[in-house]
C-alpha cells in the first residue's frame, strides 16, 4: 500500500499534526467555556439612577436603583430599567465576542459562529416571539 518509507512518514506526521490541532482547538475551547461562565453584563442609565447587571446567559442578575427614582414615575423607571438591561446585554456580549476572538482568533469560522449566536440570543430581532415580551 506504501510506496515507500519517505510517504509513510509524511502521513504519519500529517495525522499526528491533525490529532495535535484537535487537542488545541479542545482545549481553547475548554478555556473559552471557563471564560464566558465568568462574565457579566453591566449597564448604568444616562441619569446613573439605574444600574443592571446580567449573568452570562443574559438574565438579570442585580438590579440597583437610586433613591433619585422615587422622584420619577413607575412608568419612567420601567423603561429606564429595560432599557439600562438592553445596554448591560450589549455589554455582555462585547466581553463575549471579546473573549471569543482573544481565544479562537477574529478569522475563526467557530468564533464567528459563536459570536453569532450569542449576539442572536441576546439582541433578538424584532420579528422573533419573544420581541413583544
């Protein structure tokens, strides 16, 4: 089947180069899951009266209002906290991509692909269900 020692060799070497890049690339990977387990989103509205912060799913995880809220309407803080939400998963998904690109590299097709999903999670269009919620 080999013609010779010589192409044996080179295809050896060539499987054990690919077996290599496969344990690196696991291995970023393992290091890319630790990383964005760890981060947070955290937005503050223009007024500094509300403060967000989101885990790395983009759930609400610490809500702060200052005391300077009470001096304006429910309506007016709620909107102030959707908004300030939107911007803390804005920020999370800055440090997301971040990440992503410091560990597999911005030319990475599955960074891309994870950059992607995550900024589909957290900024779904307007057309999606969940957009009227």
């Amino acid at each position: 089947m080999w013609a010779d020692e010589a192409t044996l060799d080179a295809t050896a070497r060539r499987l054990d180069e690919w077996e290599a890049s496969f344990t690196d690339r696991a291995e970023r990977a393992r290091q890319l899951a630790a990383q964005v387990q760890a981060l947070t989103g955290t937005a503050r509205s223009p007024d500094r009266t509300v403060e967000v912060t989101v885990d790395p799913t983009g759930l609400l995880v610490d809500l702060r209002l200052d005391e300077q809220t009470r001096q304006h309407s429910a309506a007016h803080t709620a909107r102030q906290i959707m908004a300030t939400s939107r911007a803390a998963r804005a920020d999370l998904l800055r440090r997301i991509t971040e990440a992503t690109t410091r560990t597999l590299g911005p030319d990475d097709p599955t960074a891309r692909a994870i950059i992607e999903s995550h900024r589909q999670r957290l900024h779904p269009g307007q057309g999606t269900p969940d957009a009227g919620r």
